[in-house]
C-alpha cells in the first residue's frame, strides 16, 4: 500500500461517482451555458464533496447508517425540492422566449444562484450514501495518512470534474444560440428531476 495508491485510489473511485447524471450536474452544465456564476457554484460544488469526503473517510458514515430517520428525512426534503425544481424548469421549457440569456445579461442572482446549487447538494441524500459512506468504507482499510491521501484524491477528481463541466460547457454555446435547444435541455432536465425524486420517494 502507498501513498499513490491511495491517492488514484481516491481520484477514480471519485471520478467515476461525480460523473453519474443528476441534478447537480445538470444545474452546473446550465449555469455554464449560461456563463452565469460559474466559478462561484464550481466552488460550492468542489468544497461540498471535498466536506462530506473528510467527514467519510474519518469515519462519520457509520453515524449515517445507525441514524435512519436522519436518512428518511433528507430522503424527502430531496425529493420536495427535486419536485419543485423539476416544475420550474418545465414551465421555464414552455416559455422560449425566456430561455436564451446572454453573458452578462440579466438573470439569476448570485444568491439565489447559490442557495439553488446548494439545496441541490446538500438535500440529495444520495450524496450522502456516495460520498460519505461509500466512499468512507473505501478508505477504511488504509492508515490514516492513506486516507488523507484518498480524501485528496477524491476532493481533485471532483474540482477538475466541475471546472471543466462548468467551463467547457461553453464549447456548447453555439448549439444552444436558438430557444429550442434550450427547450430541450430543460425538458430532459425536469424529466430527470422527476425521475430522481421519484426514486428517492420509493427507496
């Protein structure tokens, strides 16, 4: 076992669990086509799991596990704001005329911005049973710097996933230049809302 081990370790067990469609990833894509407080929700983002990543590896997702009705809980208040969400980007796909934003137009405030990509983090209970407990059991069988290190790791693969998804979305922009695109965007948004909040209401 060594230090880079735990270090790849960390970054592709990481990787490969960010990288899954959700929510969070969907809002992040919007703002960067929007080229709308980008850098400030990549970094809420990147610290949120870089938190719950340290709050994994040094053993809190056993508190997670004998806790079920903190468990039940965050499974519905996920699923209410993933519900309400889900509704506002399918009126929003209704109104073409409203979906093309320009940079530096007006849009969403910054803190309104942030509370969205917040709730979007911090009430999605499956953020919890990734990061926290999945990946806190992965780490368990290394020392403790091994798992400093898997943190580390983890906390990277995650920052580099949400600046190039927020900054490279930009690379889209010509596609999404007409209100369609963004109509279909938003569709297959809400419908994945939907679909989330209906698996976190019957899991």
């Amino acid at each position: 076992m060594t230090p880079a081990t735990a270090l790849a370790h960390g970054f592709t067990s990481t990787a490969m669990l960010v990288m899954a469609i959700g929510a969070q990833n969907a809002f992040v894509l919007r703002q960067g086509l929007r080229r709308e407080h980008v850098l400030p929700v990549v970094l809420v983002c990147a610290l949120s799991d870089a938190v719950l990543l340290q709050v994994g590896v040094w053993g809190m997702g056993g508190v997670l596990l004998a806790r079920p009705e903190w468990a039940q809980a965050m499974r519905w208040a996920g699923a209410l704001f993933l519900l309400a969400y889900a509704a506002r980007t399918a009126a929003r796909a209704l109104r073409p005329g409203q979906l093309v934003v320009a940079a530096g137009g007006p849009g969403t405030s910054l803190r309104a911005t942030l509370a969205t990509v917040g709730a979007l983090t911090w009430l999605n209970p499956h953020v919890y049973l990734d990061t926290v407990v999945l990946l806190g059991t992965m780490a368990t069988p290394y020392p403790p710097w091994g798992r400093a290190l898997f943190a580390a790791g983890g906390s990277v693969a995650s920052a580099l996933w949400f600046l190039g998804l927020g900054l490279g979305a930009r690379w889209l922009a010509p596609l999404f230049a007409a209100p369609a695109a963004w109509r279909v965007l938003d569709a297959v948004t809400a419908v994945t809302m939907l679909v989330l909040a209906g698996a976190m209401a019957l899991s």
